[in-house]
C-alpha cells in the first residue's frame, strides 16, 4: 500500500489535540480571571461615586443648584468661599464651622488641592478632628469663587463599594465553583472532540467488518482520514476488493467447471455412443458380411481414437492448470528451434496448397523454455491456420525482438474469427463454430492449453482477428 509524504500520525494529531487543549485551557482561564475581576468592579466598586468628591464635575455658576444628596448621606459638606475668604454658602456638617478662611489658607487651599495633594487638614485645623476628611476645590474664574467639598475618609472609601447580600469571600467561592465547573465543561469538549476522532474511524471500520462477515464484498469504507485509519481503511477496502475478486473467480471457476464437465459429457458421448452401438450391432447380427464387420471396427477404431484424443487433451490441460505443475526451463537458442519445428509442417502447406513466409533470424537468441511444451503450443497455433483455412491462404511467421520481449507472430488472410469471440477463445471448449464437435473441429481444448503453455513459460498471447480478414497470434516471451 502506497503511503502519502504528507501522512498525518495518530500520534501527531493527539500531540496537537492535547497541545490546543493546553492552550485553549490557558486562554480560558485567563477569560475567566479578567471577566472575574470585571464582574467584581461592577458589583463591588462604586466608579460614580468618585464624583462626589471631584468639585470641578460638579461646579455650576449658581452654586446653589448644586446636588449635595451623596455628600450630605455620607456626613460631608460643600462650601463657597468668595474672593474676601468667606464662607458664603454650606451645605452639610463642618464640625469646626469655619466662616472665615485666612488670606493665606485661601490661597494655599487652592493651590493645594490644584497639586492633587491632600493637607487641607493641617491648614485648616482638621487635623484635631477624630475623623480624616477627604478634599478637593474647584476654583469659579467667571464668579470668583472657591468650591470646597470634604468628605470623611471613611464614609468616602465605604461608598466606593456597593453593599452585597454576596460577600466577597462567598463571591470568591462562586467564582471558583463556576471556574470549576467551565472547566469541566471546556475539558469535556475537547475530549468529545479527540473521542470523535477515534471513534468515529472505528464504528466505520466495524460497520464494514460485519457487512464483509455478512457476505457483502462490495461493502467499502468511506474515511476521509490521512493516519493510521487512513491506512487501516485502504488496507481494508484493498482486503474487501480481493474478497470480491475472488469470489467472481470462484464462482466463475465453479461455473467453468460445470462448463467443462457438461462439454466434456458432450464430447465424448457421440464417440461412445458410436462404439457401443457398433459394437453390439456387430455382437448381435452373425449375418454380417466380412467386409461390413470391417467397417464397423474401422468406425469402433475412428471413435475410440477421438475420446482417446479428447481424453488425453483433457489430461494435459488439467495437468498443465495444476498449481503443482512445472516447466523444465532450460536456455537455448529459440530461433533454431523454430526452424526446427516450422519444417515439420512445411508438407502440410504444400499439400493444402497454402502461401506461406518464414522470417526467423539467421543470428541466435537464447530465452528459456521447455521444447516439449512449447512445441505443443505453437504446433496448436500453425495446425489451426493449416486446418480451417481453404488452399491459396497465405500463412506469415516471424519472430523478433522487442521491449526485452521475443515476439512470434503467425499470421494468416484466411477466414478469421469474430470479434465477438476473440474474449473467450482461449477457453476450454470454445469452438467458432458452434456446430462443430470433436470430430469436425477438434477437441476444443487447443488454444486453450497453448494459452496455459505460454503463460508457463511467464509470456502472454494475443488475437487480433476478425471475420474473412485472417487470423494474427502474437505471442511474447521473456527473454530475461
């Protein structure tokens, strides 16, 4: 089985799976912490709220229309103080009542709390105060005035927090319960997803082993898969096809067997048949001449010679189709050979008056083959050309080199053979003819052995041929 450069290991794709899982887990946690600590700001943290001590978000010209609700809830005050120092204007609790700031405390109150600093309490006296206050001004250029808000320290910093039935170790313990629990989840997915890519591979591998154990040999797995799956299912659907292949070869053996038999019984009842009659006409009538008597045992003769031939090509090609059966391949020279064997039948030729032209090498050419065999093979081919083809045909054989192949050809112009046979003409018992027998048209058997001859001797052999256009048998052999 051929294997793709790019073949994707199981063992990769879990390193992968679990390499995403780490990552993906590790970007999850890290969602989840930043989503927390969101969700606690707003549920936890009072943003707005900073503006109740932020006097410049919350000046007005008309510092009368100026919201002291949140200021006021949390035990602070706003105050006006106008260019001379005074206070003019308070809302809220002072504890000193202050109604007059000095010069100096004014200037340096603004200038204080315009540096973001946070002494308000030493220029002012606060600092005697039980309670730390939170400060910020504002300073009014179109009215020339001072807005000062102070808030206490802690009434400010408790405001900041939202007031929750969920405490925030409670809060604490849900937000580990949920990471938990999404966790679980998340890992829940991605083991789906790497059981997906394992399962999924294995119930299509099942389904089709219980379709092959069910008799279904045409049953085929459809994997999209470049791993070890995809080479399991290549193995397997390569398994299922050669199952299939050789259940037709089976089947279609079994069938050529009844085949041959139902062939065989035909052939050799007619020759049987003529023996048996013959013979008892002979044994039952005394009154038959001499002369008759002789004739009915030519007839026994005749019969018998043609079931003794038909018998003897059913031997030798059961014996060549044995898986046990064996060539004795020996190198020599196949062009000698040849002429050898085209020689014996040169009187057939002339005596049938065929045309006929030899083109054999003069040069040598060794390929190994068994003599015995070979012979019989292409004598069946040239006694073929010989036998039913009418005088005036023309018969070529020659022989050649070609693709580290030996090439012979026997050609005739005679009377052909269909195209339509040409598929099955190799096979036990196919005549052209149909109504020919063993007496007018052979054994049936002829080709048929020279086809097993030949593939023995590891070459293959071809028809080209058509009907009244000749007869070309290409036969190739090895010549390593």
């Amino acid at each position: 089985m051929k294997k793709t450069k790019n073949t994707k290991r199981l063992a990769n794709m879990l390193l992968k799976n679990y390499v995403l899982s780490y990552f993906g887990i590790t970007v999850f946690v890290l969602i989840f912490l930043v989503t927390t600590l969101l969700v606690a700001l707003a549920l936890y943290i009072n943003i707005n709220r900073l503006d109740i001590n932020d006097a410049a978000k919350i000046m007005k010209d008309n510092y009368k229309e100026i919201d002291t609700t949140e200021i006021e809830k949390l035990n602070g005050f706003l105050e006006i103080v106008d260019s001379s120092h005074k206070v003019i204007y308070r809302k809220g609790n002072n504890p000193l009542n202050t109604t007059q700031y000095t010069p100096r405390m004014y200037y340096e109150m603004y200038e204080i709390f315009n540096n973001e600093t946070k002494q308000m309490q030493a220029l002012v006296g606060y600092d005697k105060l039980e309670k730390k206050y939170v400060f910020s001004t504002a300073y009014n250029k179109d009215k020339d005035f001072l807005l000062v808000i102070a808030v206490p320290e802690k009434e400010y910093f408790r405001s900041l927090v939202y007031e929750r039935k969920l405490t925030p170790k409670n809060y604490l313990l849900v937000v580990i319960a949920l990471n938990i629990l999404m966790f679980i989840v998340f890992f829940l997915i991605v083991s789906r997803i790497t059981s997906k890519n394992l399962t999924k591979p294995l119930k299509l591998l099942t389904k089709g082993a219980r379709e092959i154990s069910k008799g279904n040999y045409d049953a085929r797995i459809e994997l999209k898969s470049k791993n070890e799956f995809g080479e399991l299912r290549d193995a397997f659907n390569n398994m299922a096809e050669k199952i299939a292949v050789e259940r037709t070869l089976k089947e279609k053996a079994e069938e050529n067997r009844k085949n041959l038999i139902l062939d065989i019984s035909h052939d050799l009842k007619n020759p049987l048949s003529s023996i048996l009659g013959y013979s008892e006409y002979i044994l039952k009538d005394s009154n038959l001449s001499q002369e008759e008597i002789i004739k009915y045992i030519e007839t026994i003769r005749q019969n018998s010679e043609r079931a003794n031939k038909l018998i003897m090509d059913l031997f030798e090609f059961s014996k060549l189709e044995s898986s046990e059966f064996k060539l004795n391949l020996v190198k020599q020279d196949i062009c000698e050979f040849l002429r050898e064997l085209i020689a014996v039948y040169i009187p057939q030729f002339e005596d049938k008056n065929i045309d006929y032209e030899f083109d054999i090498p003069e040069e040598s050419a060794f390929i190994e083959f068994e003599a015995k065999n070979l012979d019989r093979a292409l004598s069946n081919l040239i006694i073929n050309s010989i036998k039913y083809n009418s005088q005036n045909t023309k018969v070529i054989i020659k022989t050649y080199v070609a693709d580290n192949f030996l090439q012979i050809i026997i050609d005739d112009n005679g009377i052909g053979i269909p195209k339509s046979m040409q598929e099955h003409i190799f096979n036990p018992f196919v005549r052209v003819d149909a109504s020919r027998n063993s007496e007018s048209g052979g054994t049936g058997l002829g080709l048929a052995i020279s086809k097993e001859i030949i593939e023995k001797h590891r070459g293959t052999i071809e028809l080209q041929s058509d009907t009244d256009k000749g007869c070309k048998f290409i036969v190739k052999l090895p010549i390593n």
